[in-house]
C-alpha cells in the first residue's frame, strides 16, 4: 500500500483521514478507496470533496448492479450547495462525478454466486449455515430488485420513490467538518466494539461478506486494467481495510 496518509493529508478537512481514504497502488495501478458510514454527512461531504479533486475516470460503488439507476435519479436532485435528498454517499458521488463511468460492484451477481457456492462446499459447511447464507442471500437480491422497481417508478412518474428513509445522526451537513468528524469516529468506533463482541467466525454473516470483498476486490481490478484514468471506488469503511489488502496483495 503507498502513499495513502500523504494523499489524506493533502487535504485540509478533519473528515478527510487514512482511517477513511486511501490511495492503494496494486499491480494494474493507483485506486483511490473512500470508507462511508451510510447516510453520514462526514461521509457524504468526505466523497464529494475527494471527487471533486480527483476527477475519476471511473466510480466503483458497494451496490448491486440493479441499484444502479435508482441512485442515479437520486443524484439528479442534488445541487453545488446540497446533497441529494435519498441514496447518501452513493447518491453523492454520482452527482459529484457526473462524467464519470459509475458501475456497482457488490453482490447478488453471478460471479459473488459462483465464489460462495464453491467456498461452502468446499469447507463442508453445516446445513444449517449454509441455510442462513441462502436465506441472507434472497434478502439482497429481493433489495435489489426492489431499487430496480423503484428506479423505474421514479423515471415514469413524476414523483421520487424512496426504498428507505435517510438514517439520521447526532449531526447535520450544516454542522462544522470537525464536528461531523468526530460524530462519525465515535460512531464507527461503538459499531467496531459491538461487533467484536460477537462471536462471528464460520458463521453465515462471514462467509456472505469475506465472499463479497473477494468479488470486489476482483471487480476492481478487471476495471483498473480497463481503464487508464483515476478509480474511486466509494465502500463501507468495515470493508476498506481488507479491500485495500487484497488489491495491494
């Protein structure tokens, strides 16, 4: 990994830190990856300032494919001063790359399917995992048609279908950056120690989402080698560190 605490600090924005944005360099070239909190104003401002500077050629983002054009037509009502009303940091990096190639890089996809399927049978997973990965797995691909729908209702009519209400913080996009900063560490941090409260090793939950940064990390690298212009690729902050491992590797 080069270089990403010196492309952090060039910017003067406390939302902007390693623990959130690096630049990785793998064997195709450069990626820049930003870890969101989803919905989070230090999120959203942190992708648009970063895309506003980098100018990518390409926008990975953590969604399905057949999320895409809903997200898009929430990035049609955002503006230079306000951020779009639905969709978050997803939302927001498309409206702040508008000449940019957007492409979802998260499961349900063939390629996620195929990975999972060979890595339970594999490791001779238990009946009853393997029934929760499945049953975690029709929960996604019904999420993700459900944006699908919504997407085509919102282009029909002249209305904006929402799948879910924005999640709210202790924070606005108005707050000062050093107060949304710190927000989202507190918040990320409580999350963090949460979950290393539980014991999640060889569980559905584990096998579903290691499987899913496998295939991301793949995704990333087919459109790195693709492509000679800067990929920014806008993911979950749980995910960035191993993501940024496995495209350094």
């Amino acid at each position: 990994m080069d270089e990403s605490p010196s492309f952090a600090a060039s910017f003067d924005d406390p939302r902007i830190t390693p623990q959130f944005c690096q630049r990785v360099t793998g064997a195709a070239g450069d990626y820049y990856l930003l870890g969101v909190v989803h919905d989070h104003p230090a999120s959203v401002a942190r992708v648009e300032r970063v895309l506003e500077s980098v100018d990518p050629d390409t926008l990975a983002l953590e969604l399905p494919t057949a999320a895409l054009p809903l997200y898009r037509a929430y990035a049609r009502e955002g503006t230079d001063e306000t951020p779009p009303r639905f969709g978050g940091e997803m939302s927001a990096a498309i409206s702040a790359a508008p000449d940019a190639t957007t492409v979802g890089i998260d499961a349900p996809n063939w390629s996620f399917l195929r990975r999972l399927v060979t890595r339970l049978i594999a490791d001779r997973v238990s009946t009853t995992t393997a029934r929760r990965v499945i049953s975690s797995l029709g929960g996604a691909t019904r999420e993700a048609l459900t944006c699908r729908i919504a997407a085509t209702l919102t282009h029909a009519t002249s209305m904006t279908v929402a799948c879910d209400d924005p999640i709210e913080y202790g924070c606005e996009h108005t707050d000062p950056p050093a107060e949304q900063a710190a927000h989202e560490r507190s918040h990320v941090a409580s999350v963090q120690a949460l979950l290393g409260s539980v014991q999640t090793a060889d569980s559905a939950l584990t096998y579903r989402d290691e499987t899913r940064e496998h295939c991301m990390v793949d995704r990333l690298e087919a459109l790195r080698a693709t492509t000679d212009g800067a990929v920014v690729a806008v993911i979950g902050v749980d995910h960035l560190e191993t993501i940024a491992d496995g495209l350094s590797a």
